[in-house]
C-alpha cells in the first residue's frame, strides 16, 4: 500500500515538478500540468497515462486501476486504488507520468526510482 508521503517523496525529487493542494486534493505538477492527483480521502491516485493504452491496464487488472471520472475521459488519465499498488509500480507510474509532461530530453536523462 502506498500514501501520499511515497509519492511526494519521489515527485518533489523530479525535476521541475511541485506539490499544490487544491479543492482538499493533493496533486503534482509541472508548470500548470497536473500529473498526479489524489481523491480527498487519499485512497486513490490518478496519473497521466496514454489514452489510447488505459482500456487494456483496466482490462488487465480491473480491481487495481479505475477509469478517471466521466468529465476526465477525455484526458490521458488513469487511476488506482493506493491500498493495491505497492511502492516499485507506484514509483513507475509517477515517474511514467511525470514523464509525460516534461521535455523529452528532460524525461531521457532521468535515472533515478522508478526509471
């Protein structure tokens, strides 16, 4: 099971990455560019993820992950209940989605969790 702390952890380490708190969410961004956000109660995160890849991760393991609210469908957005992921798969995923949003030469040179 993994928490927001895990999560901080690793995002405020990537580069050009910040935590904000809006609406009682926890979300991380870069720039305006959420990437990672938190429902109000902390038990599940959402994260950017490829549109066109989120039906086969929810077909694969739909216990795990979620689809995002009606209203974020159209966005590259994914979610998962934090009582089911553990720590290396979370780190992928943040570090994936962070990934997403930053430059690509910015996203190729990271080494560090979750690469």
């Amino acid at each position: 099971m993994i928490a927001v702390a895990d999560v901080r952890t690793l995002a405020l380490g990537l580069e050009r990455s910040h935590e904000a708190f809006v609406h009682g969410r926890v979300k991380f961004r870069v720039g305006q560019i959420v990437y990672v956000a938190f429902s109000r109660d902390e038990s599940v995160m959402c994260f950017a993820f490829p549109r066109e890849e989120r039906d086969a991760l929810i077909d694969t393991e739909p216990e795990k992950f979620l689809y995002p609210r009606q209203s974020d469908m159209r966005f590259n957005w994914v979610c998962a209940r934090c009582d089911l992921l553990d720590v290396p798969e979370m780190q992928e995923r943040v570090v994936d989605a962070w990934r997403m949003v930053v430059p690509k030469k910015l996203a190729l040179a990271y080494d560090g969790p979750g690469a």
